[in-house]
C-alpha cells in the first residue's frame, strides 16, 4: 500500500466517523427539542411542574436524566 492509497483510506475512515458522530450528535439536539416542546405545551396549558416531570420522565426515560429533565422545565419557566 502506497502513502497516497493510505491517506485516501485515513480520510474515508475520518470522514465515516465524522458522519456517525454528527448522526449521533443529532438525534441528542432532536430529543431535546421534542422534550422541550412537550414542556413548552404544558406550560401553556397551565399543568404543575411535578406532572410535567412526571410525563416527560416517561417519555424520555431512557435517554434523559433527572437532573436534565428539571433543566429544561427551569429554563422554559426562566423563560417565560
């Protein structure tokens, strides 16, 4: 294998990992948005904090913490 064939193969490996990071990096953005945006309606819909982390923990049970949840319902009400 000559050094050009290599370089070629490190930036393909490069650029595949990079792709699956950013895919991966994604889909965190996308379920806090969708978590934000539950929150966000029951807000708007007057619903106590203690049921908005009660349904979001649900939804969200595996890929968010406790301490994110109540984050995100901190920051929409710092928000509002």
């Amino acid at each position: 294998m000559d050094y050009a064939t290599r370089l070629l193969d490190e930036r393909l490996i490069g650029e595949k990992i990079g792709e699956e990071k950013g895919r991966q990096e994604g889909r965190i953005e996308e379920r806090n948005r969708n978590a934000r945006n539950i929150i966000i309606a029951f807000k708007a819909n007057q619903a106590e904090p203690s049921y908005i982390f009660q349904f979001v923990k649900s939804a969200f049970k595996d890929d968010l913490t406790d301490e994110e949840i109540q984050q995100m319902i901190d920051d929409v009400e710092d928000n509002e």
